[in-house]
C-alpha cells in the first residue's frame, strides 16, 4: 500500500455528546486552542513540505465554533488533503459549507453512528444528503462503536446501513490500554460483525503488529490540541514518542521506520496510510 503522509489532529477536546463508552475522559474531553494558536497551527501546516492529508477529530469538532470559522478555511488555503472524523451532529447547512470550503481536498469523511444520541434512521437520511454532495473520489464511512450490551442489535444495524448503499465500519470497544474483554456472547456476535480476521479496511479490531517496522512519527503523527505531536496514539497513551510541539517551534519528525512496540494498534489509519510495513 503506499505511503500517504497523514497528521491526526485532535483540534479540540469539546464534544456536545456525552456517550457512556467514550475513550476519552471528561476531564480531557474539553478545552480548544485560542485564535492566535489556531494561527500557529496553520502556519505550521503551511510550512510542511509535500501534501499531508490532515484528519481532523476532537471531541467533536464541529463543536468548536473556531473549526468552521479557521480551521477549515485556513486548511483550504493549503495544499494538503482533508478527512474529518465526526458525530455528524452538525447540521446539514454547516456540513454544506465544510464540503464546499474543502472541495476536491476531502478525502475521507468519518461519521460516528452514536444510538445513545440519534435514531438510525434520521442518522442515514442525513448521510445520504451529505453524501450526495461528495465527489465519487471522497470516502464516507460510517463508525460504529460496538458497545458493550448493545451488540446483539447492531447486526440489523449494519444490514440497515448496508442497505440504504453506506458503508460500514465496526469498531471494537477499546479501554485504556486495550481491548474490552466482551463476555462469550457478545464476542461472538463481535466476530460475526466485524469477520474473524477483518484487515484495517474493514474493521478496527486494534489489532497487535508488534515488531512490524512502522512508519509512525516519520510519515504519521498525532497532535493534540495543544500543539504537542507523538508518534502515534498508543505512544501517546504511554508517554512515548515525543516528537515535540507544533507551536513552538520544537517539532521534528523521527528519521525513519522503527519496529513497533506495542501489544495494540488502536486506531486504522496508520495500518489505511500504509504506514505498516507488511500488512494487507
Ligand atoms: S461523540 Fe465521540 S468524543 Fe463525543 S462523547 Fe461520544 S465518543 Fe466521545
Ligand atoms: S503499528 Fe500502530 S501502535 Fe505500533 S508504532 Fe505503528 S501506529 Fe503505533
């Protein structure tokens, strides 16, 4: 697979949600950088060489009023790529004006399937008007965390969005430093949704590639924030894989491959930007 230089920036920690499985605490799910950091941040991007594709989270993204008002225009100006991971709780307007803003730079739009918070069938109307307005190039998936105690109806729930023409996209329930242990039940049903050994596009499964060389922190970072950048978000979660931080000047990106290290890989894009050497 080759090679896509690939940021995830966490723009903000905000989110309007409050799911009961969210991976992020609330003590970290909130604050947002000021419009001078925005600024830096922008600067930042601006002086990187090559075309990066940016994905953007949060928390919530959309929630952060400097998202639609600086972010997105300013990342429009730029020459890299665009993906954004959100509860899609926007409404369609604001989403309007996201596509328009980035046009031909969207590459891939993430939208989080929260039933603690919106029925299935408004969720999918309003994915199939926002999709409508996506170039055939532009990805659009749907997430869906697979709680615990909710997974025996998600099966209906992916036929459902498979059925309206989406595609979608489970993801095991993580903890802090790996997988829930679903009881035997529920594990099965697990298995039933995602296939027995999925790869990194057709499911997240967090799956080890322990000793694998990575390209994580050369070719792919993760920055919060606050400006501060890490290798990868399992580095992160360790305290390892300082790269530095964007907004002081601080920043470097690692020389190369190394073998990872760690028993998870919990999230796909690193294994979805070939960052991973050896892996479908
Ligand atoms: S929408 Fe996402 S970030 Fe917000 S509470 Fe739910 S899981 Fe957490
Ligand atoms: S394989 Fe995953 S966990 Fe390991 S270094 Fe790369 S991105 Fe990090």
């Amino acid at each position: 697979m080759p090679r896509q230089p690939t940021i995830e920036w966490q723009t903000n920690g905000i989110c309007n949600y409050d799911c009961s499985y969210c991976i992020q605490s609330r003590q970290y799910r909130q604050g947002h950088p000021s419009d001078a950091d925005l600024e830096r941040f922008l600067g930042f991007f601006a002086g990187l060489p090559g075309v990066w594709e940016i994905k953007l989270s949060g928390g919530e993204p959309f929630a952060f009023r400097g998202f639609m008002e600086r972010v997105i225009p300013g990342l429009a100006k730029l020459p890299h790529r665009v993906s954004v991971l959100t509860n899609f709780s926007a409404p369609l307007g604001v989403l309007r004006r996201f596509v328009d803003l980035v046009g031909d730079k969207l590459e891939v739009v993430s939208a989080s399937l929260h039933l603690e918070y919106v029925e299935l069938e408004a969720f999918l109307e309003k994915a199939l008007v926002f999709r409508s307005w996506l170039r055939p190039e532009t990805a659009f998936v749907v997430n869906n965390v697979l709680a615990p105690g909710t997974v025996a109806d998600l099966a209906a729930v992916k036929a459902r969005t498979e059925a309206a023409g989406l595609k979608y996209f489970p993801q095991v329930m993580k903890t802090k430093r790996g997988v829930y242990a679903y009881d035997a039940t529920e594990a099965a049903l697990v298995k039933a949704l995602t296939g027995e050994r999925p790869t990194a596009r057709e499911a997240n499964v967090a799956p080890s590639y322990k000793g694998r060389r990575c390209w994580a922190g050369a070719a792919y970072f993760v920055v919060d924030q606050f400006g501060q950048a890490f290798r990868c978000r399992t580095a992160k979660r360790y305290g390892e894989g300082y790269l530095g931080n964007v907004l002081d000047g601080s920043f470097r990106l690692a020389a190369g491959p190394e073998a990872c290290r760690y028993d998870i890989c919990p999230c796909a894009v690193p294994a979805n930007r070939g960052m991973i050497e050896g892996i479908q």
